[in-house]
C-alpha cells in the first residue's frame, strides 16, 4: 500500500488534438490526436509521479476506454488499482485552434455506475490492514454515485485515522465539509457555498474561511485564488501565497497539480505554509505548459524557491 492514495470515480480518457481553425458545419482536419489519463485523482496521482514522489491512484475503468488509460498509466509508471465497471470510462475531446490559440474543451458525461461498483472504494478502504497517509478524493461524481460518497468517505477516514482530502465541488463538497476531513481545496465560490451564500467579497473571505474552521468543517482551508495564488487558514492563522507572474499557456490541470504538491509536501513532514507554497509552486508550473500536460518538477522546484524568498 502506498502512503498515498488518490481516488476517481469519473476518470477519462483525454484527446486532445490541432486543427487550423474551428468552423461551424464544415469538415475540420486535425492532426493525430494524443491520449492521456484524466480525471482528478487520476490526475494528481501523476503530478506526484512528475514531481518525484509515488502514490497508487484507486478508479473505475470500464470497458476499451478504460484499458487505454490503464495502459496510459503504465507507460507513465503510475502505481494504480482499477476497479472494474459494466460501462465504458468517458472520453473527453480537447481541440486547439492554431490560428487563434484557442482552446475548445468538450467534456463528456461519466457513465452511470452502480452502487456494487462504488462500493468497492469504501469496502476497500474500511477492511485493509495497511492504511495510507493520505486518500485525495476529487473530481465530479458520475451518474448513480450518491452525492454523500465523499461523506462515506470521511465517515470511514474518521473511523480508521488516516488524513482525507476532498477536492470537488458543489453538493459532493457541500454534504462531505463537516466529518472527519483533513483538508479541502475550494475556490472563491465554492467557498461562498460552504457559508451559505451565491458571492463573497475579498473583505469577507477571512471571516468566512474561520468560520468554516469553527464549525468543524476541515482541520485546514486551501482556497485557490486562480493565478493570485492561494489562502491558507487554520486554527493557528491566515497566510496568503502570491503566485509569480508566469507566461501561461494553458491551466488545464493546474489545481490538480497543485493537490499533488501539497499532499507529496505533507508526506515529507514539511510546513503548512511550505505546504501551500509547493502546491501553488506546482499549480503555477502547470499553467507553463501546453495543453493538458501537467506541471514539469524543474519550474516547479524553480517557483518554490522563488516563493520561500519572496513570501
């Protein structure tokens, strides 16, 4: 068992491909298309790996789609645990325009899945005799997957003391905040949701993310400030990590990224705030690269650096 564990239970397969300009009702050339892993999880199963830590990533595949992206995550030497479903993983289209620099993201539904399937994640996790460190729960739900499965989760974190983090949004985030979660990862709105309101100002945020502390919701608040960097509040403070300016290329896999440094950075016994410091680090080093191509571990150790001498 690695000490780390990131779980998915809608990945996909991710294409991705060139064409010169996207026209409506014409036929459109693109080039070969690429194939990668996707999905939460799965996602910062492999930022870990890119950034020279080890984590065994817990999925569901189903069906040609579903052996791709196992095949996909062995080439990258990803450690992984593919529980099998009835129906076929998802596949999500991105398309870039050369002559504008445009990106056009085409994602699918996930397939519906049963409860004998979803299941399998909680069974696991509750009859193991070697627990991880750490379980990253992210990502979206698919259909048949009861919006409290992050819940079940934390009940079970609780229950057996291993550190949970949850990265997803909406009711999923909603019904998990409250039991036995570590550490969540919310942006500005999602945040706002959590205190009961549609929008939250810059001059609410700290109270607002004390409160979500007070009420037991999390042990520690990460909020993504997109390329203004990251809040980072706990019971012994607020601190904020201003993000470099870079030349962005593409955020696609940036908070994914981010969840990947900050848990290989909890595993290593380091500082909340330099905890923070490699997330953002990570997540900034995403946004350098092309496409859906996640963060590269030279401009990530490059930016922590930058970050512990300049925060």
């Amino acid at each position: 068992m690695q000490k780390i564990v990131t779980i998915t239970l809608n990945p996909a397969l991710d294409k991705s491909t060139t064409t010169q300009r996207v026209v409506h009702e014409k036929k459109i050339r693109c080039d070969v298309p690429r194939y990668e892993p996707g999905g939460g999880g799965i996602n910062v199963s492999r930022a870990i790996k890119k950034l020279g830590g080890e984590s065994c990533a817990w999925f569901l595949s189903g069906g040609p789609s579903g052996e791709r992206l196992e095949e996909l995550l062995h080439e990258e030497g990803v450690h992984f645990w593919a529980a099998k479903a009835k129906n076929w993983t998802r596949e999500n289209l991105m398309v870039y325009e050369a002559a504008t620099g445009e990106q056009y993201r085409f994602g699918m539904p996930g397939p519906h899945v049963e409860e004998p399937e979803w299941r399998q994640f909680i069974d696991k996790l509750e009859q193991t005799e070697e627990l991880p460190e750490y379980v990253v729960a992210s990502g979206s739900l698919p259909p048949g997957v009861p919006e409290d499965f992050y819940y079940q989760l934390a009940v079970v974190a609780h229950k057996r003391g291993f550190k949970l983090i949850v990265d997803t949004s909406g009711d999923a985030l909603m019904k998990a905040a409250g039991e036995g979660l570590y550490l969540i990862k919310p942006n500005l709105g999602e945040l706002a949701g959590l205190a009961g309101k549609e929008h939250i100002t810059a001059m609410e945020q700290e109270d607002i993310a004390r409160k979500v502390l007070s009420d037991g919701k999390c042990e520690v608040l990460v909020v993504s400030l997109g390329p203004r960097g990251a809040m980072l509040a706990t019971k012994e403070g607020i601190h904020y990590v201003v993000s470099p300016t870079v030349k962005q290329l593409s955020a696609v896999g940036a908070g994914d990224s981010m969840v990947g440094g900050m848990v290989l950075s909890l595993l290593k016994g380091c500082s909340m705030l330099d905890v923070v410091r490699f997330g953002v680090a990570a997540g900034t080093a995403c946004t350098m690269t092309p496409g859906s191509e996640l963060c590269r571990r030279e401009d990530t150790e490059e930016i922590y650096k930058w970050l512990q001498e300049h925060g």
